[in-house]
C-alpha cells in the first residue's frame, strides 16, 4: 500500500472520531471498517506487523515498506515485487515514521473514549456471527445445491476470518507506540 493512501485512511479515521458524538453510534460506525484498512495499510512487507522504524526503496516506486530489522528479509508479497530486491538501496521513510506515530495516538484516543465499548461489543457480536455461520456449514452438508451453496457461504466466512478485529488494531497501534519509545 503506498503512503498517500495510509495518510488519506488515516485522516478518515481523525475525521470520523473528531467529529462522532458518543450518543450516536451511527455517527462512528464508519471506524469499524477504517481502523483494520488503516492498520492493513502499515503492515511491514517481511514480518505482518504493523511496520516499526520503517524503509522502502529509493530505486523503485512500488512503495513497499520494511520494519529496519527486517530489512533484506522474504516479503510475503504474491506476486513477488521485482523492482525493491536491493536491500541496500532500503533508507528510512520519515513519512510512514509519523504516520505510525499518528495511527498510535489516534489508537490510544480512542480507546480511552467512550466508543471502546461499542467496540468491544461490534467485535463480541462479529465473534458470535462467525460462530454461528461455522456451525450452519458444518450442519447442512447434503444435496448438490446445497454444497455449492456451503462453499459460497464458506469463503465468506474465512475471510472474516481473517479480519482482524477492531480492539485488536488498536492493541496493536499501542504496541507500536511502545516500540517507538
Ligand atoms: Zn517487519
Ligand atoms: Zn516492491
């Protein structure tokens, strides 16, 4: 992801919590889906976390991003980029330094703001809806129609699966402010 679209998520994530009033959830909804595109965006290339004392290449504009320790290690990149090989042509990248500085505070504001608990909540229920459809799947596992059907279904599953949950960004944003210290 390049940094132009981390800093656009970033300001909708500021603008939304700056402008939300907690007696309408509707007016945060929006940070549901925001917060794990945002931390999404500054995942290191190498280690999948959110990215510490980033680089990226000075030779090439694919705009892939290192943490410094994981700098020259295998990117979990399909297909595999071919213009940032050159771990020595890796500096740092004083944008995405601050921009996981921002993504931090704005984790920690938010989590010491009265939306954590329709967080938690919003995550609790997604916990329950995967839950629910896992079971449905593993239930109803007869007739043709049926299996093309389940297979629809299961994809949709895992790949909430993989959506990290929103409490888990933000956890993850104070994480990497204390690696920042
Ligand atoms: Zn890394
Ligand atoms: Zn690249």
């Amino acid at each position: 992801m390049d940094t132009e679209n981390c800093t656009n998520l970033y300001l909708q994530v500021c603008q939304t919590f700056l402008t939300c009033q907690y007696d309408d959830p509707s007016s945060f909804e929006d940070l549901y889906k925001l917060l794990p595109w945002l931390r999404q965006s500054l995942t290191c290339c190498v280690c999948s976390k959110v990215v510490v004392d980033p680089m990226s290449s000075t030779q090439s504009h694919c705009q892939h991003f290192v943490c410094e320790k994981c700098r020259g290690g295998k990117m979990v990149l399909r297909p595999s980029c071919s213009w940032c090989k050159d771990a020595d042509a890796f500096v740092t990248n004083e944008h995405l330094v601050m921009l996981v500085q921002c993504f931090s505070k704005i984790c920690d504001l938010i989590m010491n703001s009265p939306i954590i608990d329709y967080i938690n909540k919003y995550d609790h229920n997604r916990q329950k809806e995967v839950a629910l459809a896992m079971k449905a799947n593993s239930t109803t596992n007869e007739g043709h129609s049926k299996k093309r059907r389940n297979g629809t279904r299961r994809h949709q599953v895992s790949s909430r699966i993989l959506n990290i949950s929103v409490s888990q960004v933000l956890q993850d944003g104070l994480n990497a402010k204390k690696c920042l210290s």
